[in-house]
C-alpha cells in the first residue's frame, strides 16, 4: 500500500508547481510538487481502506507524505481518543506553515465536541515550538470564530508570548477574521489590545485587505495602527 501511494505521488508530481511552492515556503526541500486538490483526493480515498497500518510508514520529512499525515487525521473515521492520539503525534512534527495551515482546516471533527477541543488546541499556546502554537492559533481561526469564543480568543491572543514570525502572522490573520465576522468587537479591543506593534498592525493591515469590510470601517481601523508602523508608510 505505501509503495502505491508513493508512486501515485511521483506520478501526480508538477515540477512547476514544486518551484513556485517552495518560493512561498522557506526551506522546503522535499517536495514532489502534487498540487493539494490531488493530494486531499488521495488522502480521502486512503482514509476509506486500513490507513492506519502506513502511518509509521509515511515519513515526516517528506513534505507530501507529512501532509497525508494530517488530512488522513481529519478525514479518517476515528474515535476522540484515537484522533487525540495522532495529533499528539503529527502537531509537534509540523514543519512550515503550508502543511500547519492544510491540515488545521481538515480537522472538522473539532466541531463535534468544541468544548473539549478548546481545551485540547490550547495547551499548545504556550510551546516554544513556532508551529505547536500556529496549529493552535489557525486552529481557532478556523472553528471558533464565534459569539461564545470570541472575547477567549481576544484573551488568548493578548496571551501568547511566542514571538515567532509565523506565530504573529497567524495571530494577525485570526484577529482579521475577527474583525470580519465582529466589527464592533474587534475594533474595541484593538484599541487596548496586549498584542507587539508588528502584530497588532498587521492584524490591522489584514483586515483591511478583505473585500467584506467597508470602506468606512477600513478607514475606522487605520486610526488605529500604532505610529511605529505608520513610519514605514
């Protein structure tokens, strides 16, 4: 089975796009260059047949198979314990933020059981590893931007004190999607937020960009870059 999923690999690889990815992800260098339609396509027809039985096999430093790794978590059918088992596994051995983010949107099974997931993506907050804390961070970026989480999220955000570059990006993303979905929220805490100058006016910056957000409120948001950055305009 595992000399068959990585032949399908190999076949399905694109050298164009391999090239094009790894200029968006530094130090990839283990790519093929399958393009993630066709690997989310392998991933969920692998999570149909006894997948468990190539996990050890599919290597971590490669970045297809890596990838397989965590979308089979989300679409294979596994109990809570089992899922918690793999991702105990799979969180730490995250590489880059390509593989991090995919795989986060996967993981739908957080929707099942919000609380006890919460609870779980959390202990990640405060891990020295950059992508330990993005997993989190895109994480509730993805399922728990909502009413009942929302000032939690705010709390958390003014909490973490890993200061990595993805970790910021993910951070300002999360606030952006915030300030999309809770306008009113997300400007009153911006205006006390805890966040470092880089993060609170990319957070800013972000929210601007999005088609959603009217010209009013982009306007409203730029009052409220701090000067630093305003320097560099």
């Amino acid at each position: 089975m595992i000399d068959e999923l990585r032949k399908e690999l190999i076949d399905a690889a694109d050298p164009k796009y391999r090239e094009f990815h790894q200029s968006l992800v530094p130090g990839l260098s283990t790519m093929l260059g399958v393009r993630m339609p066709k690997l989310r396509e392998i991933a969920k027809r692998t999570a149909k047949g006894e997948w468990q039985s190539i996990w050890d096999k599919l290597s971590v430093d490669q970045y297809e198979e890596l990838m397989l790794k965590g979308l089979l978590i989300g679409y294979g059918k596994l109990s809570r314990e089992e899922q918690v088992t793999y991702l105990d596994e799979f969180i730490p051995k995250i590489t880059n933020w390509a593989i991090c983010d995919c795989c986060c949107s996967t993981w739908k099974f957080v929707l099942k059981d919000m609380e006890f997931w919460f609870e779980y993506l959390s202990q990640y907050l405060t891990s020295e590893r950059e992508y330990e804390v993005r997993a989190a961070v895109v994480s509730f970026l993805d399922f728990y931007v909502k009413e009942p989480y929302l000032e939690k999220l705010f709390e958390i955000f003014d909490s973490i004190e890993n200061n990595a570059y993805y970790v910021q990006m993910a951070v300002a993303w999360a606030v952006s999607v915030c300030c999309v979905k809770y306008p009113e929220q997300t400007r009153d805490y911006l205006q006390h937020d805890k966040l470092d100058d880089f993060t609170h006016n990319k957070s800013i910056q972000k929210a601007r960009e999005s088609y959603r957000i009217s010209k009013e409120e982009k306007e409203q948001l730029l009052m409220l870059k701090r000067v630093a950055e305003k320097k560099k305009d």
